[in-house]
C-alpha cells in the first residue's frame, strides 16, 4: 500500500514537472508569433500609406489628366 502512494506521489510530480514546462514552452511561442505578427502589420501599414502617398503623389501632379 505504501508502495503505491509513493509511485502516485512521484508521478503527480511529474505530472506537474510537464505541465510547467509546457505552459513555459507555449507562453515563450505565443509571445514570437505575437511579436512577428505585430512586425508584419506595421510593415503592411507602412507599405499602405506608401502606396496611397504614391497615388496622391500621382494625381496631384499628372497634368496629363486635364
């Protein structure tokens, strides 16, 4: 009887020696892809306002339109 409460203890242990080192694992990957998604949205922001500069730029002096 003894036997097995330690073998439960051991592996509750364990158990949890998994789970925290899981829930670091995830936490360290949410954190690159939350970091990387927030890099490419700036750059498809700025690569938006450069096109509509480009486009504003392009209309405003076009006297080929008129």
């Amino acid at each position: 009887m003894e036997n097995a409460i330690y073998w439960m203890i051991l592996a509750g242990f364990v158990g949890m020696v998994i789970y925290f080192i899981d829930e670091w694992r995830m936490e360290k990957h949410y954190e690159k892809g939350y970091w990387a998604g927030r890099s490419a949205g700036w750059k498809a922001s700025n690569e938006h306002q450069e096109n509509i500069r480009k486009l504003k730029s392009r209309a405003v002096f076009d006297y080929d339109k008129n």
